[in-house]
C-alpha cells in the first residue's frame, strides 16, 4: 500500500487520506484460519486476485477484426420506467462502435423488429440509420420479453465459427421461458457470446443477466444511472472485452495444499466453481475452503496452449 501526497481540508477541518494500492496489478491471495471447536480441527478459508496479462498474438490467434456485434435492446412492458435511458444507452453503444466491425440492432419485446437484414459495416450512412431506428423503437414497450424465439434463430441456427459473434442484450434480466433459455445456452458450445447490460436500477434481475453471460463466455456490465459520467468507459472497456476472441477455454485454478506439496483442484469448495470468460489485463476473483493452502495458479487453454 502507499498513501497519496496530497490531500484535502473539509469544512469541518478534518484530514481526508487516499491510499490506494501500489502494485494494483499483482495476484494476491488472502487466508483466513478459523477452529471449528465442534470437529477440534481448524479450516482455512483463502481468496484470491488475478490480473491474467496475455499477448493474443503469442498464442497465433487472429486479431478480431471484422468482429460481428448484434445489439439487442428490450423494449418489453416491464422496461416502460426505463426506456429513456435504454435509448441514450444505446446511442451511446453505436456511437463508439470499432471502426472496423459489422453491426446490427434488433429490438424485441413480443416479437423483434431489425434494422439490417443481417449485419452491414460500421459506417456513417449506416450509424445515421441505426439512430433513426433507435429513436422510433424505444418511443414505446413491445410486450413480453420473448427473447428465446430471437436467440434460437440468431444463435442455434448460426454455426460459423470463423467468425467472432458476439451479442450485447440490454435488458432488465425479466425474460419468458428463462429456464428453458438456459438449458440452451448451457448447451451451446460454439462461440457465440452474450455481454449481458443493466442499467443498475433496483428493478433489474442481474442474476439472470449474469448467468447468461457466464454460460456464454462473456461479462455482465451495470450502467448505474447515477453515473453516467462513465457509461463512454465502460462501453470503450466493453468493446475491447469483445475484440479479444473467444478462444480461451477450460480456465481453472489449481490450489496448492502444501501439507501434500502438490496441486489440485478444488471445484467443489471454490466459488465460484467455474470460471467460464477471461479477459487480458480484467481482474478475476475467486473464494475456496482448502486447508494448508498458500498459493494458486490461474490456468487455461488458449488456442491449444
């Protein structure tokens, strides 16, 4: 840790210190040891930090151009509160669009409306086009929230993997037939990922969201609308998530019990049990029970290595 030179005076005189970390990048693991009196034994509790940094064109991974990016935007009844901000959500998400990408924007509610027949380059005609479309569209919710009918037919019937597909869904997490979305999803073993949105309000159902981002590979983002100074950061953070490409599988942790001096994996007593999307330079935090444990390793296969 160091502390901050400077500092401030409040009004009332008192002292304001900023410290922050000095090596914020560094893996950590924390331990706690606890006496659980009722087996006479002690047990220990670790977490632990990584922030994984990879050179994708170490691993002969092509660089994502040319990436696919399908934004899905909710218009159901349930987000009648918050359709204003779902539209400057929205503009914002075309605004800062890569430059060399395919987009397309398809809202749905009971049934789905899209602006291209299939995806068309980022460009200025298109962009003038993708902000007329948005404007109309969310003037107004669309009905149920029946995004599994939208999904089968954008992700089940698409099966070309040399392409990057991704999707960004901006919605409130309330979704028809959730379960049944799932058992797809969980299935599902291309690479097509879902980043999932929310706008950080009390009525949003992140669980949902988060769920269908990790059984795809990808990462739940909240935009908190009382804080919409940094929406352009986090959809600038968010595209650069999505120009990674998908090619980083079986991610594990591999924990150090050192009372048997080897490794192993703890998926039964690590939280949470699997890790399912990694990205370069984000952080990855995971918890486990494993006694005489002071160190861990972050794996995974990136393009067979």
């Amino acid at each position: 840790m160091k502390n901050i030179n400077s500092y401030s005076e409040t009004d009332d005189n008192s002292l304001l210190i900023a410290i922050k970390i000095a090596t914020i990048h560094m893996p950590r693991m924390l331990v706690e040891d606890y006496f659980d009196p009722e087996y006479n034994r002690m047990t220990r509790a670790c977490m632990v930090s990584f922030y994984p940094e990879f050179n994708i064109e170490d691993f002969e991974i092509k660089s994502a151009k040319n990436t696919i990016i399908n934004i899905l935007i909710d218009c159901s009844n349930s987000m009648r509160e918050n359709l204003n901000l779902v539209r400057k959500l929205s503009l914002f998400m075309i605004k800062y669009l890569p430059n060399d990408c395919f987009f397309n924007i398809i809202t749905f509610g009971t049934d789905s409306y899209e602006l291209f027949p299939y995806e068309y380059k980022n460009n200025e005609a298109n962009l003038k086009k993708a902000l007329i479309f948005i404007l109309n569209q969310t003037a107004q919710t669309k009905g149920n929230t029946n995004i599994l009918s939208l999904l089968k037919e954008k992700i089940l019937l698409r099966q070309d993997s040399s392409k990057n597909l991704n999707y960004i869904l901006i919605s409130d997490g309330y979704i028809n037939n959730s379960f049944e979305l799932f058992n797809i999803l969980s299935k599902e073993s291309n690479f097509n990922r879902i980043f999932t949105c929310n706008l950080g309000t009390k009525s949003v159902n992140s669980h949902f969201l988060k769920l269908i981002s990790r059984l795809t590979g990808a990462s739940c983002e909240s935009f908190d609308s009382k804080y919409q100074s940094n929406w352009k950061e986090k959809i600038i953070d968010l595209y650069d998530k999505i120009s990674q490409p998908p090619a980083i599988k079986d991610i594990r942790i591999e924990w150090q019990n050192l009372k048997e001096e080897k490794y192993e994996t703890f998926e039964n007593l690590q939280a949470p049990s699997k890790l399912t999307a990694l990205f370069n330079g984000r952080r990855v935090v995971a918890y486990a029970f494993i006694d005489n444990c002071l160190q861990a390793t972050l794996k995974a296969n990136i393009n067979g290595y």
